[in-house]
C-alpha cells in the first residue's frame, strides 16, 4: 500500500468511456473483500467472498471450527487480492471495454483523471494532424492548377494539359500518413509514462 507509481491498464469503451485497472495485487480487494467485489461488478466472486464471511461468523457462533473458517477467511482474501485485478479486466473486456494502453501514476485516484486528460490531448493531436494532411492537399491542387494554367498559357491543349496534370496528380499524390501513435501524460506527469496505444513491439508494461 506504498504510494510509489504502479502500472494500470487503460480501457475505453464507445459508450461507458474510460476505466483503469491497477496490474499487480489488489490491497482494496484483499482489505473489503466482498464489498470490494460488488463495487467492481464482481457478483460472482463477490457472492462467494460474502458466503465465507457468513460461515465464518456461524461457526463462531455455534460451532468449535471458528478457527478453522477464519483461516479460510484469510485464505480467500487473499486470493482476490492476488487475482482481483485480472478478473476485473476480464470483465471489462467482456462487456466491450476495448485495451488502449498502460500509464504510471500513484493512485487510481490520479491514474484515471491522467486517462481523461491524455484521451482529450491526442483527440486534439489527431485533429492537428487532419487539418496538417487537407492543407498538404489543398497545396497540392494548387501546385496542379497553376501548373494547367501554365501549360495552357503555353500553347499546350486544354486536353494535353489535362492528361499532363491528372499524370502528376497520380504520381505526386501524398502517401497516406501512417496510424497515430500517441503517447500523453497528465498535467505535471512525465510523457514516457503514458502509453494510449497497443504496447510496442518487446515493450510490455510492469507492475
């Protein structure tokens, strides 16, 4: 429970928006096992957790294994602290949450509002991007226009000129830019430590 940065796995969905799931053991889940279950969307798990709760407090009461239940108590609290998080994120991707990527931060407290905020500065980076490539092709039918109107203006048929200029408009076209791929931090947070694409290529996040 140190406040050292961990590692949590971003997902976006079309229309429940952002979720961040913290990588490693899961000291929340381990603490208010059941409660902490249900808040996630965890019946299941949440259900067996309150079912070992139940039968914990019963056989303290009316039976001498009280001990006994209470080390499975334990035992179970720390299983869903071990595995709490990957069931999380077998969830989310279950119900449609798609993988963006991984950040760093201290807290899901500051990892998510981080998500939010490098979501909205690549929103604005690929905007960038759209206008920079319409005004790479509005230079460039420029450049053909005036080139027709050159050829024309030397003696050269409207018909040659046309054929001419739909040549090069073939041959020079731009290639098309290739995916983006955006990295974003949060205010006063590192670039390097968020990553709103698939991880690359040997690169894989640590808890």
């Amino acid at each position: 429970m140190s406040n050292q940065p961990a590692t949590y796995i971003t997902y976006l969905h079309p229309t429940e928006g952002p979720a961040v799931v913290k990588q490693g053991f899961s000291w929340p889940g381990a603490i208010f096992g059941f409660i902490w279950a249900f808040v996630k969307r965890l019946p299941a798990a949440g259900a067996g957790l309150l079912a070992v709760e139940v039968l914990h407090i019963l056989s303290q009461i009316y039976t001498d294994f009280g001990a006994v239940t209470g080390v499975l108590n334990v035992g179970v609290h720390v299983l869903i602290g071990a595995y709490g998080n990957r069931w999380r994120q077998a969830y989310l991707e279950q119900k449609g949450y798609v993988r963006q990527g991984w950040l760093r931060a201290e807290t899901w407290e500051a990892a998510l509002p981080m998500f939010h905020h490098s979501l909205a500065q690549a929103s604005v980076d690929q905007l960038d991007e759209k206008i920079s490539r319409m005004a790479d092709k509005m230079d460039h039918m420029t450049a053909l226009i005036e080139n027709l109107q050159q050829q024309i203006a030397a003696g050269v048929s409207h018909d040659a000129a046309l054929t001419t200029v739909a040549e090069a408009a073939r041959l020079e076209a731009p290639a098309p830019a290739p995916p983006l791929l955006t990295s974003h931090a949060g205010p006063g947070e590192a670039r390097p430590e968020v990553v709103l694409s698939a991880e690359r290529e040997g690169e894989k996040p640590t808890s």
